[in-house]
C-alpha cells in the first residue's frame, strides 16, 4: 500500500476511515509506522505532511454456503470530540449549558465539573459550532467559538505553539507558523504568567507547559 501524506485538517480516524478500517489503531500500532509513534506519540496530534503506511485491509472470507443468509457487523471504533473550557484565570467553566452544532445536528448538554464539553461525531468531522450560555439563559446571545477539528498541530510547531496560545486566551493573531511581533508579545504574556523565563522565545520549557495546560489526555 502506498503512503499517506498528512494533509491539513487529518487525524487519525478520518485517515482511517478513508482507509477503510474501522479502527485508527489498525494504521497506528502497523509496525511500519514505528518511527511515526516516535514522532507523535499522541496519536490524537499529528501534523500536516506527516507521513503513514497504510497497511492492506485483511480480507475474511465466509465458508457457508450460498442458500445461507449470514449477518456481518463492523466493530466501528468511536470518534469523540473534547473541549475543555475554561475562565482567564485558569478556572474552568462547570455546569454551563452549551449546544454544539456538527453536520447539521444540533446537541445540547451541559459542561462537566471540568468544563469539559465531549461529544461522538463522525470520524471524517472538520467543522463544528459551540455556543456556551455563561449565565444559563439560552434566549440570550452565548459565547460561540468556530471549532476546526483536527487542525491543531504538534507543539514542536510554530503553528502549534501559535494555536495553543490563541485557545490559552494569549491571542498572537493568524495561526501561519511566523513568529512575529504578535506571537512573541503572546509569548511573553504566557510565560509570565506561568512563571517561566519572560523572553518572547518558543522554547523547550515553553512548550512544555503550552502543551501541559492544553492538550487533554
């Protein structure tokens, strides 16, 4: 089979899903993709121009006979999206009515004790909607984000770096990967805050607490 180059927007189970497998596992854990693990491991970041082997799909065959009605059923992994919410000060938005609106399906629910919002969608979901009601009037105007899912790249990006300040409520403009006057002024706001060296730089420790305060396990 040949290999899949990561495009903008993939995770692993819409590759899979494009695939043919109904688990993204069967594509991860391919011992092919060894140095890909390497690479991310968190299987839920990957990033665009990443490269996997697709593995060939085994086929199982049925020995009844032809007269025989035989029922078959995919064992279908779930696909499920998580928002965690929370307040400028680190605090997290709990038991806050939201609805999320994917493919043309509305869902409502209310935010976990961890500001917590999952949701199952299809495993090939790019684009979604979340309006979260603060004050738990839903006649009134909520707070709406425009969710892109999988499109947050790994840390060891400028680009990831860029999008986990943005969601960090340190806004450093357009996610393009330029460390420019914005970026490093976002920066130097979050490593303040945390504590860290106030240099406006990405680097290693800065990354690792982006990625500590952000990426849900």
């Amino acid at each position: 089979m040949p290999t899949y180059i990561v495009q903008d927007g993939d995770c692993l189970a819409s590759i899979a899903k494009q695939a043919g497998f109904a688990d993204w596992h069967t594509i991860y854990d391919d011992s092919h993709n060894a140095d890909f693990r390497k690479l991310r491991p968190d299987p839920n970041v990957i990033c665009p121009g990443d490269q996997l082997f697709i593995p060939d799909k085994d086929v199982k065959t049925d020995s009844k006979g032809t007269d025989t009605a035989s029922t078959f059923q995919l064992a279908a992994k779930k696909t499920f999206l998580k928002v965690r919410l929370k307040d400028e000060k680190g605090a997290a938005f709990s038991g806050k009515k939201f609805s999320l609106k994917i493919g043309g399906k509305v869902t409502e629910g209310v935010t976990g004790a961890d500001g917590l919002v999952q949701q199952e969608i299809a495993a090939d979901t790019r684009t979604g909607q979340l309006t979260v009601f603060l004050d738990d009037d839903t006649t009134k105007p909520g707070f709406i984000w425009d969710l892109k899912v999988g499109g947050l790249d790994p840390v060891d990006t400028d680009k990831g770096v860029q999008a986990r300040l943005n969601n960090l409520g340190f806004f450093c403009g357009t996610v393009d990967g330029v460390i420019g006057p914005k970026t490093k002024a976002a920066l130097s706001g979050f490593q303040s805050k945390n504590g860290l060296t106030v240099s406006g730089d990405a680097d290693s420790a800065t990354r690792d607490k982006l990625r500590q305060l952000h990426d849900l396990p």
